[in-house]
C-alpha cells in the first residue's frame, strides 16, 4: 500500500511470481497477463483449465496459476476437447502458436471448431516458429525471411500465409471469432475484453470461442520491440486486419 | 503539472523492451541506461515524476506485468469513480 | 582425398545428402535437429532437390512414400515425438517397399521429454515402432564423419533392398562439430522399374501398396519380405572392434556412448583392465552372431551393455550371448550422457 495513493493497477494474482522466460518485449507475456486478469476479475480461477503447446510458451503452466495439460504439437484442440466434455462447467481454454494450431494441428483445430466444442482457443500469430530457431509458420507472409524461407516465403511453392481467424468464423457452431493485437495500450485492452467476451460466452455455452492475437517475435523477426511494432502495423495488420469476424445473436448473450 | 499517480517498477521482472517507454502518453519514462538487473537489461524506471497522469498505459502494454499504478489521493476535490 | 570440412553433425548430414544425389527432402521443425532443414533450404537455389517444410511429421513420412514411390531419393529428418508420428508411414512404406533413408536424431524421453541426447528409440527403430511384421536397416553413427559415410550407406541399401532405412542419430552427434571429409557428389540416374511415373506401352501398370485383403496374398508378401530380411541379415551386419582380442570383458555400446565407452575402455586399459569394446554400427541386423562368437572364448568373464537408456539393446546383447555369459548393464536416462570415469567405476564394481 501506498500513503496517500490508491492502487490501481498491478500483476494478477492469479499469475504466478516466477519471471516469465520469453524474450523481452514478446507478446505471449502480454496476453498470459491479460487472460489471467480476466480469470481473477471473473473470479473463476478455481473453475479454469488450460491446455499448453509445444512451442515458446511450453511452459505457460509455470506462469499461469490455474490447472493445465500439456498437449502433443499440434493437439490442443483434441485435449481440450476431452476436458470440457468431462467437465462442462469448468472454463477451458487452448493456448496455441502457429505451428500447433495451423499446422500439425489443423484437423483437430477444424474438427472442434465444427463439432462447436465450448472451449476458448487463444491463437498466438506470430508469423514464426520461435522456440525451435525461427523457421517458417502456416502464417509467415509473402517474401517474409525465416531460417527455413531464407529468401523469403515464395507463395510459389508454399501457398499463402492461413488466414485461421477468417477460415474457423465459417463454421456454423463457431460463435465468436475475433482477431486482436497488443501493439499499443489500447489494443491491448481491446485484446483483453475479447478474452473476456469469449469466456462469458463460453459460459454461456454459446459454442466455440476463438481469439487470434496477431503478435510479435522480436527475436525470430531479428528486430528490437519496437521495431517489430512497427512491423506489425505496416506489414501484418493489413493483410490480417483486427476485427470481429462472428459474434453471438445479441439475443443469445 | 503536478503529478496524478505514479509508477513502481518491479526491476528484476522488467526485461527493457521499452514498450512502455513507448506507449506512455507524457513520456514520463525511460530505460536506465546506466543500471542493470542481476540479467544485464536496462529496466525501466519513472523518469520525470511530476508527468504520470495514471493512465495505465504502461502497466496495460508491459508484457511481464513489471508494472504497479497508483492514483494520487486528493480529499479536497471531488472523487470520480474509475472503477 | 575428398574435401575436407569442419561441420556441425546436422548440417555434414545435409550436405552428404546433397551430395548423394537428395531428390526430394520433407521434414518439420523439431529440436535438436532443425539445422538440417534449414541447411538444405539455405542451399536451395543451388541444386534440383524439392524441399517442403511440411505441416506435421505426419504429412512429410506420407510425402516421402508418395516421392518415393516416384522414384526419387528422399530423406527426412525428425527427433524422437516427431518420429513416433511417422510410424504408421514407415510400416506402409516398408510394405509397400519404397526406399526412404529417415534420421532420428534422438532426444530424451518418453514424450515431449528433453532436448538432451539419449539412446531411448532402439526398441521402437530395431523392434518396429508401428505395425506388423517388418523391419527397417538402422544405421548407428558415431562420429560426424559417420553420419555423412552413413548417408550415402543409407541411400545405397535403401535402394538395393526396396527398404527405409533410419539412421540413429542423437542430439549430441547432431551438435558436435567435427572435421569431415565429404565425399565427391554422386551423379543419380537410377532404375526404378517399379516406381509410379506413369504406365508405358511396353509394361504393366505398377501399384504401390500394402493391403492385402486375402490373407493367403497377405502371406506371400510377409514371406517375400523376410526373405528380403534374411539376405540382409546374411550381408549387411557391420560392427567395429576396439581392444577385444584379448579382453575378459567386452563393452557393448553404439553411438555417442561408444565413444564415452572408448575411452573408458583406454582408461580400464591403463590400469591393468582387460577390457574391449564391440561396437555395432548396424542396430539392424544387429550383430548377433559375431558378438555371440565371444562367448567361445573362455577368458571373456561378462558382457556389459553401456547406453543412454533404461536398457534396450541389452536385450539383443542377452540374446546373442544366449544365457552362455553373464551380461551387465549400465545406462543414464533422461538426455545425460555418461562421462568415462563413471563406466570404469562401475566396470570395477561389477567385476570384484
């Protein structure tokens, strides 16, 4: 406590202490903050379970102090699925980058997505695979340079980057699909009342919720924080546009 | 300007990235250039003290929740409540 | 004189592989060998080979039996989970006999486990990680300059015998960096009558497949199959010996431990010990017969299996011994690696 002043904002309690090991500047720290502030303020941190990838936020259990099951690359979506059918009225969510949600883990992403699974999938875009180097993602873009597209993604041999956000709103049992970023404050609030919206919903059992954060990889882009700000801005957000792509009936909220 | 509130940094969970710096509307802050934490990175720290208006910029965008905000408490004006 | 190069382990596998005549290359990223693949897309432009970074282990073994099945040289490279996901691939390409040259570089596990170097995949490569009756050549380097001989060993056996062949590399070797000689690159043309290019006048039409729906067809084909295995275990065991002629104990250790194990054995050596070491370089066929030779000699006091596992081969050490000598067994799990000092010591212990 502070004399003389009110508190008025500080780290979640339903994070743990341990210091976080991304890279500075990443956004999976960001949105690991802003998802658990949600989880304290709707006061449902004994009712959460989580799923955590194979990739840079392997660990996310380390940081997030609600009950998790680390899945195989790619199958997130499956475990998730088995959760929240045992446990209907537990907040289930997936934690996911590029590799594990777009590419191994396609069919079971789609699969959920059309059986509707009431779970919230968070969909961390960054454009790269981190944790194994920075090769190329489903999601890199056209004549972007990653280890593995050294000169630069050629749509010629590898197709285009996978618009997720765009591809899972046309399932009929997806209720909400909204893609964000945490670039500058304001977003990053936008960004946190969506993880927000897709849980109320969620408890709801409104369908399947679908967040896709359209994030950083300073170290993978080979740029400062900064820099890949504005990379985010001049090169990502057009081709991935922030924006709500399904929401529920106003009726069914 | 008086200040509205101001800003404690937790040093060892603060990584430097300077999105804060970045995103604060009265540049308040800045990277110390000159001190480093046990893991070598310039954190950050309230530079001009009488500029934070509490807005929570920084808090909001800092990735690795370095960050507390305080309102300043003035009993003679009126209270709004932010919520 | 080939050329001579100081290499990282996953990068000399590359670039043997481009050298060999590589075709086609289909992997996905995956610690601690995801240096390959960015080698190989590095070196691109350079050469004819198709390289996809496919969307999951899954896809690139299906992709290697497509290509395969065309005709091409293929490689992949993977760690131990990506390579669990390409068992079922390896059994229909083992069927379907298509020559396919895999590498394992292995990590600790089971499951998402470490990054760290083990030997923990010998039973799933050597006993058949997916399906059925059958079995792939498993090549076990030990050096750097083994892993690049063993790919243009792995590409020729894949070919003379219609078989996916797995080198067992390992998170160590693929790291190291060695001096390496390289071979001069090999000009490819092969003939492959029976791959799928598109059926000419003058022959039927082929099929690849691995479904046999009458099981008196389903037998025939396991026969033909181990007919092909038995050629194989009669011409392609290697192994080398360190120190055995005279030993009274007889180290069995392959890859990254048999180098530990070498000097374990200089150590032993040193101090009065008559020890030796057996190291196989094929994991299959194993060299079953040639270390069950050591058995007729009556100095040898016990067998003892040194590897990075709970004790895998050691199995096949005990069937080539036979009950006729006692066998031994050391091993570190979990991605540590043995250092020499710790072999010796419980070498003495196990022989007072």
């Amino acid at each position: 406590m502070k004399k003389g002043h009110k508190l008025i904002y500080q780290k979640p309690k339903t994070m743990t202490d341990k210091r976080m090991h991304y890279c500075p500047g990443c956004f999976h720290s960001t949105i690991h903050k802003l998802l658990m502030e949600v989880v304290e303020e709707m006061d449902i941190q004994e009712k959460t379970v989580g799923v955590c990838p194979v990739g840079c936020s392997v660990f996310a259990y380390d940081y997030m102090d609600v009950d998790m099951q680390e899945a195989a690359h790619g199958r997130a979506a499956a475990v998730a699925t088995g959760i929240k059918r045992m446990l209907p009225n537990r907040y289930v969510f997936s934690y996911q980058g590029d590799g594990d949600l777009a590419a191994i883990g396609t069919a079971e992403t789609l699969h959920a997505c059309n059986r509707g699974e009431n779970f919230t999938f968070i969909f961390i875009n960054n454009g790269i695979y981190g944790m194994t180097g920075g090769q190329m993602a489903p999601t890199t873009l056209e004549g972007q340079k990653t280890s593995t597209s050294p000169y630069g993604r050629d749509p010629a041999k590898i197709g285009l980057p996978l618009k997720m956000a765009e591809i899972v709103s046309q399932f009929e049992r997806v209720a909400y699909v909204e893609r964000v970023s945490c670039d500058t404050a304001a977003h990053a609030r936008k960004a946190k009342k969506a993880l927000r919206n897709a849980f109320e919903y969620q408890g709801k059992k409104l369908g399947t919720t679908f967040i896709e954060v359209a994030s950083n990889c300073p170290s993978g882009w080979k740029m400062t924080p900064d820099e890949s700000l504005k990379w985010l801005e001049e090169k990502v957000f057009p081709y991935y546009p922030l924006k709500v792509f399904k929401k529920p009936e106003k009726k069914e909220v | 300007m008086p200040a509205k509130g101001t800003v404690e940094f937790d040093i060892e969970r603060c990584k430097g990235c300077n999105l804060c710096v970045t995103s604060c509307p009265t540049d308040c802050l800045a990277l110390n250039t000159s001190d480093t934490n046990s893991y070598g990175l310039h954190y950050a720290y309230l530079k001009e003290e009488d500029d934070c208006i509490a807005c929570m910029n920084c808090a909001v965008i800092c990735p690795d929740a370095a960050i507390t905000v305080y309102r300043k408490q003035d009993p003679s004006k009126e209270r709004r409540n932010h919520g | 004189m080939g050329e001579l190069r100081l290499m990282k382990g996953n990068e000399a596998l590359g670039e043997a592989a481009i050298r060999a005549g590589l075709q086609g290359y289909f992997g996905y990223p995956i610690t601690p060998q995801s240096e390959v693949i960015e080698y190989l897309a590095q070196q691109e432009p350079k050469h004819d080979y198709v390289l996809i970074q496919a969307e999951s282990e899954l896809a690139a073994v299906n992709m290697m039996y497509g290509a395969g099945g065309a005709g091409a040289r293929v490689l992949t490279t993977t760690s131990s989970p990506g390579f669990s996901l390409m068992q079922e691939g390896i059994s229909y390409i083992a069927c379907a006999e298509i020559p396919c040259l895999f590498c394992n570089v292995v990590r600790g596990g089971p499951g998402l486990g470490t990054i760290q170097p083990s030997q923990s995949d010998y039973f799933q490569s050597t006993k058949g990680g997916g399906h059925g009756d059958y079995h792939t050549i498993v090549l076990a380097p030990n050096s750097v300059q083994e892993m690049v001989d063993f790919v243009y060993l792995g590409f020729e056996l894949a070919d003379k015998y219609r078989i996916p062949v797995t080198m067992l590399s390992d998170g160590a070797i693929g790291q190291m960096m060695e001096k390496v000689e390289l071979p001069d690159p090999v000009e490819y043309k092969p003939k492959k009558p029976w791959a799928t290019t598109g059926k000419t006048k003058d022959r039927e039409r082929n099929i690849l497949t691995s479904l046999y729906i009458q099981s008196e067809d389903m037998e025939k084909k396991n026969q033909k199959l181990q007919k092909k295995y038995k050629k194989i275990k009669q011409n392609e065991v290697r192994f080398e010996e360190y120190h055995t002629e005279d030993a009274e104990i007889i180290i069995v250790s392959f890859g990254l431990t048999s180098r530990v194990s070498r000097k374990s054995v200089d150590i032993g050596r040193e101090k009065g010990m008559k020890v030796g070491l057996f190291r196989p370089q094929t994991l299959w066929p194993f060299p079953w017969e040639k270390l069950g030779e050591y058995t007729e000699k009556d100095k040898v006091k016990f067998f003892i299996s040194i590897e990075m596992n709970a004790g895998q081969m050691l199995e096949d050490v005990r069937l080539a011994v036979c009950g006729k000598k006692p066998v031994h067994f050391y091993g570190r799990m979990g991605g540590i690696v043995p250092n020499p000092d710790e072999i010796y010591e419980h070498i003495k212990k196990v022989k007072e």
